[in-house]
C-alpha cells in the first residue's frame, strides 16, 4: 500500500514537472511567433532592431533565460520518457487496447512528436541562431537608416530569415514541424489544465477547445514565414521582397566580407507585381 501511494505521488509530481515545462515552453512558442512576425512589417526595420535588442541584453538576463528554456525542454522531455515507461510496465495490454479506441492520435503518439520536435528544435538553433548550417548567414549586415539604431551596423536577420526559407525544402520542413508542434501542442495544452487540477467535466470540452485553437494559432503563425517567402519566390507577389535579397546576395557572396543589402528598392516597389519583381 506504501509502495502504491509513493508511486502515485511520483507519478503527479511528474506529470506536474511536464505541466509546468509545458507552460513554460508553450509560453515562449507564442513570443517567439509574435517575433517573427516582425518580418512581415513592410522592411528590416522591426525585426532586425526587435533581433539586435534580444542579442544585446544584458548576458546574465540573456544566458539566464537560455539556461532555464533549455533545462525546461530537458525536463519536459525526460519526464514524458519516466511517465511512458511507468505507464508501460502498469499498464495491462488489454486496458491499453481499449484506450487507444477512444484516445486521438496525438495523445497515442506525444512520446514521439516530442523526439521530433526536439530534434528540429536543435537544428532550428543551428541554422539562425548558432548559424552554422550556412555560415554566409554571418556576414549579413544591415545599416539602419531610422528609428533608435540609425546610422548603426547591425546583423541582418531580415534577409537571413528570407535567405533561409528562399530553400523551397527548408520551408517545407518548417511548415511541416509546425504542424507536427501544433498537434503535440492540442494535446499537452489539455493535459496541462488536468495536470495541475484545473480541468473538470465541466469545464473539459471548453478547454480542449481552447488547446486546439492555440495550436492552431502556433503552427498557423510560424507558418506564415515560411509561405511568404515561397509565394513571393515563386510569383510575381512580392510579400517578401525574396528576388531582390537574393538578387543582391548572389551578387556579393563570393566576394570576401561582409554582406550588404540594399533595401532602397522597398520604397519604390508595390507589394505585387511584376516591375517590383524585377527591380
């Protein structure tokens, strides 16, 4: 009876630390959304000054809230994989029939969406913020001509995140791991609530609702990026200005330091059309 009771109360701890990493994870997917955003604001201007302001913020706040996201995720992930195993070995195969009937897919496979997810997280961080699987990321530079930074050289992130989803299969991972992110998220944001006590029958339908339309949110919001880029690549609407960056960064990248865009182009050019595409 002793052991039963410790292992109950290890089991809700566990499912208590995977509620509040959730939160916690779940909290920064929608600032994080909010960011990027930024880029569909007309130029560099906002998401560049909105980049420049995170990277210089003060390295104990800055590496303080890398160290508690990432020990976040690491233990999000480590007890999803101690609540599986102990759900594994209590679990009778015929109970555990039944319940995958009346489980969604999301649920049955949270374990596993989880793995992928972390594993893109990790390229994700090597292709825009560590900057390694295209070095040339590095040496783009953008001189603000307004605004708190005018007059000031700071990294490009506008053209980078451009340059990055220019790649027609880099977004359409990207789309597709958000997609994966949003139906990892429809679940856990429901489980969260029951989780930590704030889910009833009554209450069950209405935040299983909400779970599922801030998933959608997520994957719908980070997504847009992504399907700009290549709408504006492949058609003459310029969303995103992708054949002038890339215009001018094929035209500098050879060359040995660092690289610059001009953006002059922006003020003369409409959203859509072909003289814009062409400039």
């Amino acid at each position: 009876m002793v052991n039963l009771k410790k292992s109950m109360m290890s089991s809700l701890m566990k499912k208590f630390v995977m509620a509040v990493t959730g939160f916690v994870l779940a909290s920064f997917m929608l600032v994080h959304m909010l960011g990027n955003l930024q880029t569909l604001e007309g130029g560099p201007h906002a998401i560049n000054a909105y980049a420049n302001f995170l990277q210089t913020l003060p390295w104990e706040f800055l590496w303080g809230f890398r160290i508690c996201l990432g020990a976040c995720l690491v233990l999000h992930l480590l007890t999803a994989f101690l609540l599986e195993v102990e759900n594994g070995k209590s679990r009778p195969i015929n109970y555990a029939a039944k319940k995958n009937i009346a489980s969604t897919v999301a649920a049955r496979t949270m374990i596993f969406s989880g793995a992928l997810i972390a594993l893109f997280a990790v390229l994700h961080l090597l292709h825009y913020t560590v900057l390694n699987l295209d070095p040339s990321f590095k040496l783009l530079e953008w001189r603000a001509d307004s605004g708190m930074y005018e007059g000031k050289v700071i990294h490009d992130v506008y053209a980078m995140l451009i340059l990055g989803f220019s790649n027609t299969w880099v977004s359409i991972a990207y789309i597709a791991a958000m997609i994966l992110i949003g139906c990892h998220l429809s679940h856990g944001v429901s489980s969260m609530f029951q989780s930590i006590g704030f889910r009833n029958e009554v209450w069950r339908y209405r935040l299983n609702a909400i779970a599922v339309a801030y998933c959608f949110v997520i994957a719908a919001g980070f997504s847009l990026n992504p399907l700009a880029v290549l709408v504006s690549k492949y058609t003459d609407c310029q969303i995103l200005p992708v054949k002038q960056v890339l215009k001018q960064y094929d035209a500098q990248k050879d060359a040995k330091g660092k690289i610059f865009i001009d953006y002059a182009f922006l003020e003369e050019c409409a959203p859509c059309g072909k003289a814009c595409a062409d400039k």
